[in-house]
C-alpha cells in the first residue's frame, strides 16, 4: 500500500491534494440544488455532500464552500428560506457538472444546460423538470466549521416527488432502478448496480 502522512498530504500540489482527500471518502450522491434570488434569478449547482440528518422531522443537509467568494445557492436560500435537491441521471451527467461553472449571479444555469424549471404547488424554488426524485425543502439551520471556514446547511423536507418505477413495496427508493449518479471524488461520475439489501440486524 502506498502510505501518506499528514506532512506528505500537505505538501502534495493543490490539484493532487484535493483530488486524492475528496475521493478517499467514496461515492457520493450527485444532487443538482435549485435556488432563486430575491430577484427572480434560478441557480442551479451540482453538490456531493447531501446527506441524511434524521427522519422525523425529514432532514438533510450540505455543505456550503467558505463564502469569501460569492455562493449563489448559498445567498438565495438565505434570502428566500427554499431551496430543492433533485437527482442527476446518467444522460444528463455533463450537463450536471457544468453547473460547477462559475457563472455571474444575473445569469441562471438553467439557461446554459438542457435543465429545464419545474414549479409544483407553489413552491417558490425551482425543481429539475424530469428528474426522478425532486425535493423541496425549507432552510432550517445552519452550522460554521471552523476548521475550514465551511458550513454545514440544513433544510427541513415540505415537498417529495418520487418517480413511481424506483419504489419498491417497502418505499425503498431504487436509485439503480433510475440510472441516478454518484460522484467519486471531484469529477469521477458513476451510475451503481443493483443493490444488496440485508434485514435489520440484531445481536445473535
């Protein structure tokens, strides 16, 4: 096995460092993030740190980069309390990381990929049209690492659209059932197999 010490990671170059420490934690969910400014202007950002936070309430999070340079999805789920996580499929990959573009505030990813808006009862942030699970949540908290100047964002759950064909009897979303991605490391995109699913595990 090829070994790296603390010292060792921080002397790598920027490009080597991030690549090696953002794919070491595995795949991670590629989820596209809607937002709109108190203006009326849609963002739309491709995130991989989307995570379960709980249950009841419904609660997920992700992780903002530090703010000393403008962070749209950041600034417009701030100023207007809604935002959607919606899922990216195999087919729309590309498009999905071109999202990470920095695109000036005034103009709208929407208008630059083959995403189109979708509104659905009167949510105010803009849904992915076609993407097989849609969520609309409403900011909920929020948390500053210090460490690296990130912060950790939370949002409550209000709206859930789920494709029927990846629900299975038990309500398990399917993910593989949607060709829905993942994300290894900064741009590794990936769509998973079927998965093994085992039974809740007690002590034998």
């Amino acid at each position: 096995m090829i070994s790296f010490s603390k010292s060792d990671i921080d002397k790598l170059p920027h490009l080597h460092k991030i690549n090696l420490i953002n794919s070491v934690g595995g795949y991670k969910a590629a989820n596209l993030i809607g937002s709109k400014s108190k203006e009326g202007i849609t963002n739309l950002a491709v995130f991989s740190s989307v995570t379960h936070y709980g249950s009841s309430p419904a609660i997920l999070g992700f992780v903002v980069r530090p703010t000393k340079v403008a962070r749209d999805t950041y600034n417009n789920l701030k100023e207007n309390r809604y935002f959607t996580i919606n899922s990216v499929v195999e087919e729309s990959i590309e498009d999905a990381h071109h999202t990470s573009a920095k695109y000036p505030k005034e103009i709208s990813e929407f208008d630059k990929t083959i995403f189109e808006e979708e509104y659905r009862n009167d949510f105010l942030a803009p849904f992915v049209k076609n993407a097989p699970i849609q969520i609309g949540l409403k900011f909920l908290e929020e948390y500053h690492i210090k460490a690296n100047g990130t912060i950790l964002v939370l949002g409550e759950i209000q709206e859930l659209f789920i494709k029927e064909s990846l629900l299975e009897e038990d309500l398990f979303i399917n993910l593989s059932n949607g060709k829905i991605a993942t994300i290894n490391g900064l741009d590794g995109y990936t769509v998973p197999l079927n998965p093994k699913r085992i039974p809740y595990q007690r002590p034998k």
